[in-house]
C-alpha cells in the first residue's frame, strides 16, 4: 500500500535565460492554493494526499503542470478554479478531469 493515496507533483522551476517555464505562470501560487485547501478539507496526510515541489519536469511549452502518482497523471492548468476541479473530481471522486490532460 502506498504511503500517500494521491502524490501530487508540481513544477516550480524558474528558468534564469528567460526561456518557457512553469513558474512564469503562476506555478507557485496554485501549489500553494491546492496544499492549503487539501488540508482545510482534510484530504493531506498519511493515506489521503501530499503536494510537493519538483523541480524540472522537462514538458516546459504544456505547463503549467502537475503530475499525480501512482496513476501518472498529468495535468496543465490555468488557475485556482482548474485546481477546485482536479481535487474534487480526481482526489475527491477518483475521476480524471479529461479536460486538464496532458
């Protein structure tokens, strides 16, 4: 069994040359966003759900993006509201949010 039902990954890299990265878009303030509200819904922790920071995730022109393991999903988003959808469809119901694919 795994530690985490749901291990989600962010991209938080910052490119120095000026070049595509996920942090030009916000990538940080999302992470942020979904670690909170997973925890004020009571979904992180042991068995529930962990976020963390990656750094380089190598798919720079889709991003922003996060990858939720063990299913290796990934998904860009836009905003906070893309980030409501993916946890209450995929970490609450268990259902991918097609829309967000990658």
């Amino acid at each position: 069994m795994s530690y985490y039902k749901y291990h989600i990954f962010f991209c938080l890299n910052q490119r120095d040359d000026g070049e595509q990265c996920c942090n030009n878009y916000g990538a940080s303030d999302c992470f942020n966003y979904m670690k909170h509200k997973l925890k004020s819904l009571d979904l992180y922790g042991i068995n529930l759900s962990r976020v963390n920071r990656a750094g380089c995730l190598n798919r720079c022109k889709e991003g922003p993006l996060l990858v939720i393991y063990p299913e290796e999903t990934w998904y860009r988003y836009v905003d906070n509201e893309d980030i409501d959808e993916i946890i209450n469809e995929h970490i609450t119901h268990g259902r991918k949010v097609t829309r967000l694919l990658i």
